[in-house]
C-alpha cells in the first residue's frame, strides 16, 4: 500500500494509458476478454486514486517528480527541473470523482454498443481519455497540461465520431474547432508565462507571481482561462454540448461532462493557487456573469427541445453555470476572504461533485430508455413505469437532484450557493432559483411523457445488469451526499476549498 500511495500520481495516469494501448490487442481474445480488461484497469486506478485521496487528506499535499531517484526531490537545483505531479486536497477530490465516473461508465457501456470489430480502438480512445483527465487533476505544470488537454480533446472527438454517422461527424467537427481554438489559446497563453519566467511549474510561477505581476501575466490568465472556458462549454462557446449530447453513445457523453468539469477544476486552480494575485475581483466578476447567462440560456433553450438528449445537453449547459456562479462570487471575495464568500467557493466546489453525478445519472437513464424501447425517437413512449419501474426511480431521482429538490445532493450545493451570492448581488440568486424551478418543470414534463399513464405496448428489451447496476450506485451516491451533506463537506469539501484559499502548502510541496 505505501508503494501504491508513494508512486499513486504516476499510476494513476499509467495505468488507463497503458491499458489504451493493450485493449486493441487484448480486443483479439474476444470481446469478453476485452470487456474485461477495460472494466478491471479503470476499477485498478479507481483503487489507487481513492488511496491516495486518502493519503492526502490525512497527511497534505504529495508531489511526484518523473525520474527523480526519490519521487520527492522536487527541486534539486533549488528550482523544478523536471516533470511534477502534485495532489492536494483539490485535485485529489476532482480526481475520485472522475475516475469514479469513468469506471461506471465503462460499466454501463458493455451491453449499450453493439458487438462489431473495431470496438477495441473504441475502448483505447475511451482509456486515453480517463488517463488525461487524471493528467489534467495531477499535472504541475503548464507544458503537461497542454499536452493532457489535447489527449482528451482528440481521445473525445475520436469517440464521438466513432460509430460513422452524418450527425456525429458534424457534432465532432463543432466539438474539434473549439477544442482546437482552445488549445491555441492555451499553447499561446503557456508560452508567454515560459518566455516570461522561464519555467512552467505552476507552484514555482505562483511564487514569482506573488513578488509582482506584469501585464504579460494578465495576458496569459485571459489566453489560459479563455480555453478553459471553451473546454467547459459555458456561455458563449456552448454550441457543441447539445450536439454532442444528442449523437454520442452514453458513455462518451458522461465521459465529456465530466471532462469538461475537469477543465472547470484547472481553470480555478490556475485562478487561485497560481495567479491569486492577479485575479482580481474583474476576474470574479466575468465569471459571475458568465454562469448567470450560462443558466439562463441553458434553461430557455431546453424548455422547447423535443429531442430528450438534446435537452439534457442544454441543461448540462446551465448546470455549469452553478459551478460558476459560486466559484466566481469565491473569487470575488477573496481579497480579503470572507465568510460567504467560502461560503459560495465550498458551493461551487460541491456542485462539481455534484454535477458530475446527477448529470451522468438522468443522461444514463434517459439512454437506458432508448435501449429497452429500441427507439431513437421518444415521443410515442408512455407508461414506462408500470414495466420498467428501476429506470422511472433513477430517472425521479435525477431529475429532483438536478432540479435542487431536498433531500438530494442537489439542494445542498444550490443552498449553498443560493444564500452565498445574496450577499454579492441578490439578483443572482433569482436567476439560479428560477433556472433551478424551470428545470424541474422541464423534468417533470419529461418523467410523466415516458413513465406515467396508460402502460406502454411496445415490445422492451430486458434492462442488463450492466446498466442497472451504475444507475444504482449514482442513486445511491447521489442520496448519501445529499442526507449527509454536512459530513461531506466537513470532510471533502472544506478541505478542497482551502487548498484554494491557502496556496502555500501547493507551493511549498514543490519550492
């Protein structure tokens, strides 16, 4: 185990990208094997990452440098020279949470593609993309990043596209350009910080940053953030989610929110620990704004979509919005820090959790629905819950999770952030109660189309196992955060925020 948790950085990223390329090969043995393989390296790195969560919430921050004789000596020369994974408190949740994510997903996707030669370079781009999202919680400095980031960028498109049809190629393609647009804006943003510096460890710029700032670092935070956003698909850029939402298997879809939560999670890493003291209340403030347009466009646009992905796609689109507007109120408020706003940061680090599982549970039911009716189209599908009756509980809880409906996990991030960004404007906590109650609305018109009324006709295929078996734990998940909301945060939240808050112990693991 103290080998698992010394070296955990290191093999949380080896292990999903090595098994990418196995699976191919594996893949020849017969689907079962291949299955197999995926299934047991994502439950593999799920082990590792939660023990050295563990690690770090009991005993600080751990660093990892790539070749060192001791993976500690961070700095030999008295500056990083080589590669460093560092995890704190921060990226060590971000990162339970993806990983958590990807391996249902895997476990969900085993009877959801049909059998057909070739699905073992669908599982590598599938593993690729799990082992840049745990690179992008780990990385420490810029140059990795940028290089995590277009894995996951290509390893999704490639996956979007995979299955060959006209509308998943235009989804791809919007999806690429903006991932493409982003990371020219982060390669360019990179290197303006390594021409100004000379380095590209985060923790040893932040020290630079905090004994002054130049215009060329608030230009190289606005190049950076702006990819980020891109990543995230907030407002503006949020034209590819619906699409992607709309033609990508389940799978791929979780996969990407999730992504693009990781993404959320680097940007306020980048924002508080490296250039806490260039972001300034402006900075704050657009992101505020951005999060308030991000729901209220989200929410308007799925209220007339007939399409039910699609209209997940544009909630998905003002959920972020949440994560927004309680980070960016943080961010406002922290010179000096004050009590809401911790209060509203906690919020927004929750809602993350919170999103990644409420999101990826009403997207798995609304697929599994799809599956067992054998249908593209859902608007002749009624009555379900007298045939199906897991699928309508896992689609209720969703749906009153997303929606904010106590005793979820939902209700309690929004609270939250509700009663925190009050205090900075009270017009923002209408417009999230008032998204939070369109949401329901939309929902709630959803669930009575599909699952009440007159009992569905029409031939259904049995629900597998596979597919019940990850709605159930994110029910679960979803409940358990929600009834013991105050222990999680106590416990994950709290000390995610002040690892924010207090970037010394960042730093200090490295310089």
């Amino acid at each position: 185990m103290t080998f698992l948790v010394e070296h955990g950085p290191a093999i949380a990223i080896a292990i999903p990208f090595l098994a990418a390329f196995t699976v191919p090969l594996v893949a020849k043995l017969g689907g079962r094997v291949r299955d197999g393989c995926v299934v047991l390296s994502l439950a593999l790195t799920e082990f590792v990452v939660l023990m050295l969560a563990g690690d770090v919430l009991a005993n600080g921050v751990r660093t990892y440098a790539l070749g060192a004789s001791v993976p500690s000596l961070t700095a030999p020369a008295g500056f990083p020279v080589r590669i460093i994974l560092e995890v704190d408190a921060m990226s060590a949740l971000i990162s339970l949470v993806a990983m958590t994510i990807a391996f249902l997903a895997s476990l969900f996707s085993l009877k959801l593609i049909p059998a057909k030669e070739g699905l073992g370079k669908f599982f590598a781009l599938f593993l690729l993309l799990s082992a840049g999202m745990m690179g992008m919680c780990y990385t420490g400095d810029f140059f990795t990043l940028f290089v995590f980031f277009e894995i996951v960028s290509i390893s999704s498109a490639g996956m979007i596209s995979f299955f060959r049809s006209g509308e998943s190629f235009e989804a791809a393609f919007k999806y690429m350009v903006i991932s493409v647009t982003a990371g020219l804006f982060l390669l360019f943003g990179v290197g303006i910080l390594y021409g100004n510096y000379g380095m590209l460890n985060m923790a040893a710029i932040a020290g630079e940053v905090a004994a002054g700032h130049s215009l060329l670092d608030v230009a190289a935070i606005s190049l950076i953030a702006s990819a980020l956003l891109f990543k995230s698909g907030s407002f503006p850029v949020h034209m590819w989610k619906p699409d992607v939402f709309q033609e990508a298997p389940a799978n791929v879809v979780v996969m990407i929110l999730t992504s693009s939560l990781v993404g959320l999670y680097v940007l306020f890493r980048i924002l508080f620990t490296v250039f806490g003291t260039v972001s300034t209340a402006v900075a704050g403030w657009l992101i505020v704004a951005l999060g308030a347009v991000s729901i209220i466009v989200g929410v308007l646009m799925a209220m007339p979509q007939r399409n039910l992905r699609r209209m997940i796609g544009f909630v998905a689109i003002a959920e972020i919005g949440y994560v927004m507007l309680g980070v960016g109120t943080g961010l406002v408020s922290m010179q000096p820090v004050n009590a809401f706003g911790v209060n509203a940061l906690s919020g927004g680090l929750f809602h993350i959790v919170n999103d990644a599982l409420n999101m990826s549970l009403i997207f798995l039911a609304a697929c599994a629905v799809a599956y067992i009716t054998e249908r593209r189209d859902l608007s002749g599908v009624g009555g379900l819950a007298h045939r199906s009756a897991p699928l309508a509980v896992f689609f209720l809880i969703g749906l009153l999770a997303i929606s904010g409906i106590p005793p979820m996990n939902g209700f309690a991030s929004k609270l939250m952030i509700f009663e925190s960004v009050f205090f900075l404007n009270p017009l923002l906590s209408v417009i999230g109660i008032t998204g939070s109650i369109l949401m329901l609305a939309v929902f709630v018109k959803v669930f009575v189309a599909l699952f009440l009324g007159t009992p569905y006709e029409g031939k259904l295929r049995k629900t597998p196992k596979t597919m019940l078996i990850p709605m159930f734990v994110l029910s679960v998940l979803i409940i358990l955060l929600g009834l013991f909301a105050p222990f999680a945060v106590d416990t994950l939240i709290t000390p995610a925020a002040q690892a924010l808050l207090d970037p010394q112990a960042y730093i200090g693991g490295v310089i």
